[in-house]
C-alpha cells in the first residue's frame, strides 16, 4: 500500500467496492466450503494502553507504544475517519495466502461501533497470519478533514483536525494462529486510544495553546507544533481485537 506525504509507519462512496479477491496456493488447496463474515468497525477509547502482539493468540493484537507525558483531563466526545483503502492478508493452513483489497472513500463515525468499514467472506480454518492496512486522511478534493475529534479538556473544548488535503497514513494491525469458524460471523476492532493521541504533549503545553472561539483547535494552522505531534502519534495508538458475534 503506497503511502503519501511521507507519513511512514502506521489508523468512491460505499458499500466498499470490492476490487480483488486474490487467492494463492502454495503447497496445497484448502476447501473455501463453510465460510462467515468479518466485519471491520473502529471502537474509540479514552483510556488503556496499546496491547503488544501476542504470537500464540490473534484475538488481541497491536505494536507496543511507549509514552512520554500524556496530559490529563481530557476526554474525547466525537469524531470520525475517511478510510479510502483496506488490505486484508492472511495465510491460511500454512498453505493459502487470501487477500481481500477495497478502495473508495467513506467517513466512519468513530463513536459507533455500528459503522462497519467493510465486510469480507472468511474461509473456514486455521490462519498463521492476518495483516490489516487501512489508507486513512482526507480524500482528494474534500473540504471535511480526514481525522476529525472533538472533546473536552476540562471545561475547555479541544478539536484536533488533520485538515491538510490529500494528507493520508497508514494504520497497520497483525498478528497470527486464529481459527475461523465457517458456521460464525467475527468483528475486527480497530482500537484507536484516544488517550495516547497527544503522547509528549504537556497540560502546560495545552493551558498555553491559542483558543478560537473559547476552543483548542488543533491543526495545520492553529498550535501547529501540538497538531504535529498529535498526527505523529495517530500511527501508533491503534491496535485490533477480533470477536466473535453474539
């Protein structure tokens, strides 16, 4: 998946249109008879911390994420992400590799965990290793922001608005050994922890920042040198659970 604006690293309207479904065979063919749906939603949290991949037990897994001064006092009410791409890789049986690729633009309210980002029909079986890329940031020729939240910090409003256009980055979640059972439906979270967004910014740094409108506004304008770091930490503060539907 290319990356734009040199943002390296790691978070067109649908029903996401669904461009390739490649499947490779190595050393055998496994039967796709028995198959459920995984549904990718995003679940924001104002606490917790990143969880490390655990090799043994895909049902929770993340990179690590070390912080600096986290400030306190701040709770994120609302928001929402464009996703334009998602990549889905997994090896199934140590045999198959399947891949489910989407492209197109569509605006996910991060406060419902109703909003899916896409559906995709999982063979039955026991897979070594799943990656998720998500494309996230603003479509080209959009006025919205590609990252927008709101909250409070406080009693004072804060917004963080990743408003430069075009301006797009990676999330990237993987892990491996899940097996999927062809009878059941699973969701995939992508846990963004809203908590570690402003990492290495102080409650200094934020009771000095510049308010519009009685409002701390954070981005490509307004407190620039906290908007950067912000939209440097929206690589790192995601990981994934996946759950079987009730």
């Amino acid at each position: 998946m290319k990356k734009t604006n040199s943002i390296s690293n790691i978070i067109k309207s649908i029903s996401f249109v669904l461009l390739a479904i490649i499947v490779f065979a190595s050393c055998k063919k496994s039967s796709t008879s028995g198959t459920g749906k995984l549904s990718l939603q995003f679940n924001a949290v104002n606490s917790g911390a990143i969880k490390t991949a655990n090799t043994s037990d895909l049902k929770t897994f993340g990179t690590a994420v070390s912080t600096n001064t986290v400030p306190t006092g701040i709770t994120w009410t609302s928001g929402y992400v464009y996703v334009s791409e998602i990549d889905f890789k997994a090896t199934k049986d140590n045999a198959t590799e399947i891949r489910y690729k989407s492209e197109g633009s569509r605006k996910i309210d991060l406060f419902n965990l109703n909003a899916s980002a896409g559906d995709f029909t999982i063979p039955s079986g026991v897979y070594s290793k799943i990656k998720l890329e998500l494309e996230i940031g603003t479509p080209q020729g959009a006025k919205d922001p590609g990252v927008y939240l709101s909250g409070t910090y406080g009693t004072t409003p804060i917004i963080f608005a990743d408003d430069e256009s075009g301006d797009q980055f990676e999330v990237e979640v993987e892990g491996g050994n899940f097996t999927f059972d062809g009878t059941k439906d699973y969701n995939s979270l992508i846990n963004l922890h809203l908590n570690l967004l402003l990492n290495g910014v102080s409650n200094a740094d934020l009771d000095a920042a510049t308010k519009t409108n009685g409002a701390i506004v954070l981005n490509s304008t307004s407190n620039v040198a906290i908007y950067q770091k912000a939209k440097q930490n929206l690589q790192n503060i995601s990981d994934s659970d996946f759950k079987e539907k009730d």
